[in-house]
C-alpha cells in the first residue's frame, strides 16, 4: 500500500520543542487521515534541529465509496417539502427515491452515493491547513512575507516542504499545495557544513539512507545512543567512566545532527569545589558531560562534549573553545563558593526578615521559626534528638541566600549541607539542610535520619497547614504550590520509615502558630481527606485497590497513616480469599436489604436483637458468630494485629452464608421482622471493627 513522506525544512529549531512538535505532527496527520477514512498502518514522526519530518505507511489509494441514506417526508407531504428534499438529495425526480415504510406513515427515502476521492487530492486539502495551524508553544514571522495579510507563522524561518506519496514499487507522486509561497517538491538538504548540496528522494527509505550519507542521523533516539555510547567509550579509554545524563543526553540529542563525542579539560585546581557544582557549572553552561574516577568516586578534571561536525583538525579548535568558557564558568563558581563559605549560615537568617514567603503567610523568617517549633513537637515522635532538629531547621533554609544556589537553584538544600560542614555543625543537622526537601517525586529517596525526617515532616507538613489555612487547595489540575507532593512526600516519609504519627494532632499544632488561622477542626478534617487522597495514589501505584482506603477512612478517626496502610494491606489479603469474597457479598446483601427496609419504615434498625425473638437455628447462630467475632476482632485491632482480625472476621462468613440461606427476613410476625433486621444491622456493625464494607466495591 502507498505511504506518505513529510519533511518540513527549517532554521534551528529549539530542543525543548522537538520532542513534542514531532509528536504533534504524527497526531495531527493521523487524526486528519483517520476522520477522512483513510485507515492506516502505521506511522513515526522524528525531528532533527533542522527539520520535522513523518511517514505513514499502508494509507489506501483512494477513500471508501460511501452509501448514506437521508429520509425526506411523508407521502403525501406538500409540494415545497417533496421539492426540497429532491434538492438536498440531489434526485431529479420522487422515481430515484424508496419508500421506506414506517408505523408513523411511509416516508421517501434517497440513497445518496458519494464516491471516494483519491488519497492524494485529500492530502493536498489537509496538510497545508496542518501547517498553518502547527501548535508552536513560541513562533515567528520573517522576511518578506512577514509584512503579508495570513503570512506563515512557523518556530523558525521554514524553506521547504517535502510530500511524496505513492506505493513502494512505482516513483511516488509529489503531494501539490503551497503554503506562503513554498511549493512543495522533493528536495532537501543534509548537514549544514558538512554536506549541504540539495539532495532528491523518493520515499522514506530513501530519504533516510540519502540523509544519513549527508552526515544526518534522523531518528533521535539514534542521535542520543550514539551520544551516550561513544561518551562511555571515550571516558572509558581515559580511564574513566561517564557521569550519565539522560536529561542532558535528550537536549544534546536535539542540538546536533551528527554527533561527534570529543573531551575536554580544566585545570585540577577546580576539583575544590563541590562536584554537584563542578558538574551543574558545565551542565548549564556547555551542555558537556562530566566524568569520575572509578577508584575515588569523585569527578575527574576531564569533560565530554558533543560536536556537530567531523572536524578536520580532529575537534582541536572546538575542544580548546569549550575550555577557555569552562575555565572561565569555573572561576566564578569557585570564586562563589569561596565568598560562601566566608560567612556563617546563621548570619544570612536576617535577611529572611526581608523575603515575603506569601502575603497571607508572612515571611521567610516567620515560616522558620514554624517549622522550628513544629520540628521540636514532632522529634521525639520520630526518635530524634530536639536540640538537633532545632538547630537543623534553623540552618536548612540559608543556603537560598548563598551566591551557589543563585547561580544554581537545583543545588539548594544540598549546598547548604556543605556550607553546614565546612563550619563545624553536627553531620544529622548538615545532611538535613539537603534532606528536608525529599523525597520530592516517587522516584526520589527517602530520608532515614531522624533528625532529616523530623525537620522534613514540619517543613512539609507547614506547607500544607499554611496553605489549607489560607484556602489555596490545588483544584483539577492546578496545583501551583506542589501540595499534591507534599502530601506524598510527608506519606512516605511515614511509611517507609515505619512511623507512628498523628497527622490531627501535628496539623492541628501547626494551624496553632499561623498567623492566618482557619476553623482548625474543619480545616484538620479536611487535610485528612486531602492526605485519604494522595495516600489513594500512592497505594494504587503500588497495586492496592483505592476503595480499601476509602473503607478504612470511613470509619473516622483514622489519622495514623502507617496503621492505615497495614489494615488496608490486611483488608486486600483477606478479600483475595473465598471466604472475603463471600463475607463481602454478604454484608452488601444485609446493607441493601437495611436501606431498602429502613427507607420503607423511615426508621432505623439499630440496637441489639432480642435473644428471645430469635426462633431459626440459622439466627441463634448467627447472633452467637456476630459476638465471638465482635469480641476477637475489636480485641486483635486493639493489639493493631489485623491479620489475626481477618482470621476471626473469616468466622461469620459460614454462618452469614446459612442466615440468608434459610432465614425470611421480612417475617409476618412485626417483632420477629424487626428483631431479624436489627441482625442485619449486628453483621454491618461487627463488620466496622476492620472496615466499612458499604465502602468496598464489588
């Protein structure tokens, strides 16, 4: 089957928009495709610095005829209706119609028949309005057309569009259109220094052997395992080995077309400062690699960059270029970190005074002193020792005002940790200066130390406070101040370290030192839903089912996280056994038969069942299976051993099971009617000792 070949040809187009803008591309054609019935195989988008470029393989010749049939009126109908519908329908006559007949009356009926048009008349109408339209999150306007009513307006000045389409045997049509005076033909151009005559082609094969022969790699993907595999290789024949990337590896993969790994380096001298900033000062700058030494660990005086060009000189120049701005970068970043280190954390504390965190919330300074206090509550809940984490949150903050992390703001915490060393403080209080600011994502570790989770939790836990207090909750997707994180952050924080913690009690000390304070039974209830949902989140991602959360929050009360976890592990092991399954479907038939029965009689049906009213054995069982439960459940929650609380929940099932099977509810006799719904009642209650069952799905 035929296939399409699309290039659009431009100046530089920013790495940050490649990815998607190739994306866009491949969705937007393929939509466009699929809506005029053209039903493809398969289609890959790719992009380079200098072009966009898509093929579509298996697109059909032509589109499918299509048969519809449009319904006129009545027989009968006035003549102006009958006209109108011989217009509409394109008929001549009432004798080119049917009649379909119908209980309302018989109406005319007109099959229209509209022949397919060819595939490429449909990519002619559709690709031009495709680029117009291009979704650029920044474009411009250049040149003489940029003066003209409609002129194009694309990321980069755009100089040529190829569109071929036809089958793998036979030379493929151009696609004809124009947009803004650039015709479409079959013409581009390979590397820009290296091979940059016009090069013809045909087809998607042909256009990427002919590109790569032009010193062109198409694929990105391709570009990036190149980058990375002879950037191992060269460090490796050094000696070294590569300080991996992959975010880097992407950018860099966007800037070249040919990658050519070459390596540089700087004076030993520079191996004073921190590696973090060593490797962030070359990050940024020069878009380069770092490398360490294997038997140290640390960074060798050595970097990797990646050329666009086979340089004649063997990348000479262009490696001595890179040095003279590394050495320079360097220089200030060693001149900041010296100057930094020149004054005390404590003495920048001052200036906090000065930085408003937020206008509802007060500054800088006051949020420290919260969390300094908050820290101190929650130190001896964690195991940590107060002084410490006193001290440690008074510091975590200063490094923001350093030099360092101006220059850098992806090293702030850590840099405060150095700073923290460099003048003596304890190694707990330095590592929290870094640690208080994780885990920030799912992938991110988890802090070990007491006194880093202590400082870790207040900092987290002041946030949401804060923000809660001065009802700025994240809505839909909006969630300008990482709440949603924070929240996540402070569940794993507890979990992963096996913390018992009463989320109430610690939100409702932190609403106790905000100067913008809420309703703080309200707004404590309330972060407990909002921590419900994240804690949702979290164990689904692990496999565990949300409705077990729901179950287990439902029965209020529930703000010790880590127990929570464990009752809902418990609760998913035991509904995985028959006898969950069937105790589930149980109670879910009580409860339904309750609500339909309590609505009817608008009463409820609590309170405990008369012994004397209880006439089946099936009931005398039951009641007597719902005490023992009660009793063994309750206590093995109280011990929080809710494995053991399964086990004896596990003991109503069989006489559950025997109640519905033998037992008329509804009796004839009222008493004994009332007396068999409160039972139904005692089988939800008993249930409650682990979870709402109402809640469980299934």
């Amino acid at each position: 089957m035929p296939d399409l070949l699309l290039e659009l040809f431009s100046e530089e187009i920013p790495a940050r928009m490649q990815a998607k803008a190739a994306d866009d591309l491949r969705r937007m054609v393929t939509d466009k495709l699929v809506a005029e019935g053209l039903v493809y195989e398969g289609a890959k988008a790719f992009a380079t610095p200098r072009r966009l470029a898509l093929t579509v393989h298996g697109i059909p010749q032509r589109q499918p005829d299509l048969k519809t049939e449009r319904r006129g009126p009545k027989i009968g109908a006035p003549d102006a209706a009958v006209q109108g519908f011989l217009k509409a329908a394109g008929l001549k006559s009432l004798d080119e119609a049917t009649i379909q007949r119908d209980p309302k009356g018989d109406f005319y009926v007109a099959l229209i028949e509209k022949p397919g048009r060819a595939t490429l008349d449909v990519l002619a109408e559709i690709l031009p309005v495709i680029i117009r339209t291009f979704p650029w999150p920044k474009s411009m306007r250049w040149g003489e057309r940029s003066a003209k009513s409609g002129a194009l307006s694309w990321v980069r000045p755009l100089h040529s569009i190829i569109a071929t389409f036809g089958p793998e045997t036979e030379e493929p049509d151009v696609v004809k259109f124009s947009v803004d005076g650039i015709e479409t033909g079959q013409t581009t151009h390979g590397h820009r220094f290296m091979a940059p005559n016009a090069i013809k082609v045909r087809r998607f094969e042909d256009y990427e052997a002919k590109l790569k022969a032009a010193k062109v790699v198409l694929d990105p993907q391709a570009r990036k395992d190149i980058i990375l595999e002879d950037a191992k290789e060269l460090a490796f024949a050094q000696g070294f080995e590569l300080v991996e990337d992959q975010a880097l590896a992407d950018e860099v993969a966007g800037l070249v077309e040919w990658p050519v790994a070459l390596m540089g380096s700087f004076d030993a001298e520079f191996l004073s400062i921190p590696d973090e900033v060593i490797r962030a000062t070359i990050r940024n700058n020069q878009k380069c690699f770092v490398v360490r030494d294997p038997k140290t660990g640390k960074l060798a005086n050595k970097f990797i960059l990646t050329a666009n060009i086979d340089a004649a000189d063997g990348g000479k120049v262009i490696v001595a270029g890179n040095e003279r701005v590394i050495r320079a970068r360097l220089s200030d970043a060693k001149f900041f970190y010296e100057t930094d280190l020149k004054t005390k954390l404590e003495s920048r504390l001052p200036k906090f005074e000065q930085i408003v965190f937020h206008e509802k919330l007060g500054t800088q300074a006051e949020r420290i002193k919260r969390i300094e206090r908050l820290a101190a509550e929650i130190a001896p809940l964690v195991g940590a020792n107060v002084e410490k984490a006193k001290r440690a949150t008074h510091l975590a903050k200063a490094d923001l005002l350093t030099e360092v992390v101006g220059e850098f703001p992806e090293l702030q915490g850590l840099m405060g940790k150095y700073y923290a060393l460099a003048q003596g403080e304890d190694a707990s209080v330095a590592a929290a200066s870094e640690e208080h600011y994780k885990p920030q994502g799912p992938a991110d570790r988890v802090p070990g130390d007491p006194v880093s989770v202590a400082v870790a939790l207040a900092d987290k836990i002041d946030t949401l406070v804060g923000f809660w207090a001065i009802d700025e909750k994240p809505t839909g997707s909006k969630d300008p101040y990482a709440l949603r994180r924070a929240a996540l952050g402070v569940i794993r924080l507890i979990v992963d370290n096996t913390l018992r913690l009463p989320i109430l009690n610690v939100a409702k000390s932190a609403i106790g030192g905000l100067t913008a304070k809420g309703d703080g039974q309200n707004l404590s209830s309330d972060l407990l839903s909002f921590f419900a949902d994240r804690l949702k989140v979290q164990l689904r991602d692990q496999g565990a089912r949300h409705d077990l959360v729901d179950a287990v929050f439902s029965l209020g009360g529930q703000d010790d996280l880590l127990l929570v976890v464990r009752r809902v592990e418990a609760l998913g092991k035991f509904l995985d056994t028959e006898d969950g399954k069937n105790l589930l479907a149980g109670t879910k038939r009580a409860s339904n038969i309750l609500a339909i029965e309590e609505k009817k009689d608008k009463r409820t049906y609590g309170g405990a069942p008369d012994a004397a009213l209880l006439q089946l054995p099936e009931e005398k069982a039951l009641a007597k299976a719902i005490d023992q439960v009660k009793r063994e459940a309750s206590s093995a929650v109280a011990k929080e051993d809710f494995a053991t609380a399964m086990i004896a929940m596990a003991k109503l099932r069989p006489a559950v099971d025997a109640f519905f099977d033998k037992v008329k509810v509804n009796a004839d006799e009222p008493d004994v009617r009332e007396n068999r719904l409160k039972l139904l009642n005692e089988i939800r209650a008993a249930t409650r000792a682990v979870a709402d069952f109402s809640k469980i799905e299934g």
